[in-house]
C-alpha cells in the first residue's frame, strides 16, 4: 500500500500546476492591449477621421467642363425659318409671327436684358439696334443672344437662371427689325455685357440650329473656342 505522503506529494503538485495555469490566463487577459478590444462604432463618425465610415454619399468632384447631358433646344416654338446667310456678321434671323414664344437654349444664367426699346434710326447706334434683347450664358461656357423681342418675361432678370425651353419673351419687331423675327447670335461670354459687337454674334449658327431644330444636341463649344483663340475679345467694333 502506498504511503500517504505519496499521495499528499501529488496532490499538491497538482493543485500548484492548476493554480499557476489560472495565474497565466489572468496575466494574458490584464496584458490585453486596448487597441485589440473592440468598440461598437460612434454613431456621427467623421469621414475626415482616419479609418471612419460614413454612410453618407460622397459629393462629386465638381465638374471643370460643361455637364455631358447638357440639352439644346431650338429657339422659337411654332413654324419658323431662316437663312443660311446674314448681312454683314455672322447671325441668323429666325423668321416667325410675332407673339410666338422665345425660349433659352439651354441651361444658363442671364447676363443682360433690354426691356425698353431704345432704337433711333436717327442715331443707328449698335448697342441699341437689337430692340427688346435677352443674353444668356449657358452652363457650357457660350452666351447666346436673342433680340427683337416684343415682350419679355418678368421673371428674366440679369442673374436669373434659366432652363433649356423656359420661355423668355416673344417673338416681335422691336429695334431695327422691318419684319417679325429673332435675331440669335453666339459668342463667348467676353465683357458679359456692353460689347454689343460681340454679343451679336461670331460664328454662324445656321448649322447649329438645324440640328436643334430636328431634335438634335450639336454644341458650339468647340467653334467658340477656336473663334476666341484667334480673335480674343475685340474691345471695340
């Protein structure tokens, strides 16, 4: 029969074996960094904050060039016509019966608007040849100008923004204008407004609203460019 100190012997061993393995565990469990513990996530993370989420939408990158989807529209609604010619500068003279609507382009900001007609034939001056006029410098960076309007709408006002269709005034004969019609000139935005001799218009818009008038999308922005590249902005006529 084996001695009872054996016994005791082992008993001890064992439970000294025990307790040193807890004694590990707890070192382990105190040693834990506190990098390593997780934390539910703030509820308003900062996304400027290193390794935070949002779960907002990140905003685009603002855009250096017209927006693609950018739409044109023919400038007169209701039967109109015009020429692939005009007197002494490029323009064209949309011919249509007086009261029908004028619209914008296309989206833009208006520039300037005449709403008294100030013309003398007496005097003939350029800046007020145009009658009742609207300019507008569209979101692609190109201004288009209306004029001979016979009325123009209250809420088109320098500043104002537009939409591609949004009525301006109408259709009339107001200035140096014999017959019912729009006169429609394009050209870089320049001085903004005062420079009558540019404002008329640069580069012919024949092509540009045949394409506008059968639906289509041709932009300008390319002949401006290249017009103003060679031109500059003409401080005088």
């Amino acid at each position: 029969m084996a001695r009872p100190w054996i016994w005791l012997t082992v008993v001890l061993t064992v439970l000294a074996a025990v307790a040193g393995a807890g004694l590990l565990v707890q070192r382990d469990r105190l040693a834990t960094p506190v990098s390593a513990v997780w934390h539910p996530p703030a509820a308003s993370a900062s996304a400027s904050t290193p390794g935070a989420t949002s779960t907002h939408t990140p905003s685009p990158t603002p855009s250096t060039g017209p927006p693609a989807s950018l739409r044109r529209v023919f400038p007169v609604q209701g039967k109109a016509s015009y020429a692939r010619e005009h007197h002494d500068y490029p323009g064209t003279d949309i011919m249509a019966a007086c009261g029908l609507p004028v619209v914008a382009v296309t989206d833009g900001v208006v520039l300037d608007v005449a709403t008294v007609d100030r013309y003398d034939p007496a005097v003939n001056d350029g800046a007020t040849r145009g009658g009742l006029s609207v300019s507008v410098l569209g979101d692609d960076g190109v201004r288009y100008y209306g004029s001979h309007f016979a009325s123009i709408d209250r809420a088109v006002q320098p500043g104002a923004r537009v939409s591609a269709g949004q009525e301006l005034g109408t259709v009339g004969r107001t200035g140096n204008a014999s017959a019912c019609h729009l006169h429609f000139g394009i050209s870089p935005p320049c001085a903004r407004v005062g420079d009558w001799w540019v404002q008329r218009g640069v580069i012919w818009p024949w092509s540009y609203l045949d394409s506008w008038r059968d639906g289509g999308n041709k932009s300008p922005v390319e002949e401006i460019a290249a017009w103003q590249a060679d031109h500059g902005c003409p401080a005088e006529p």
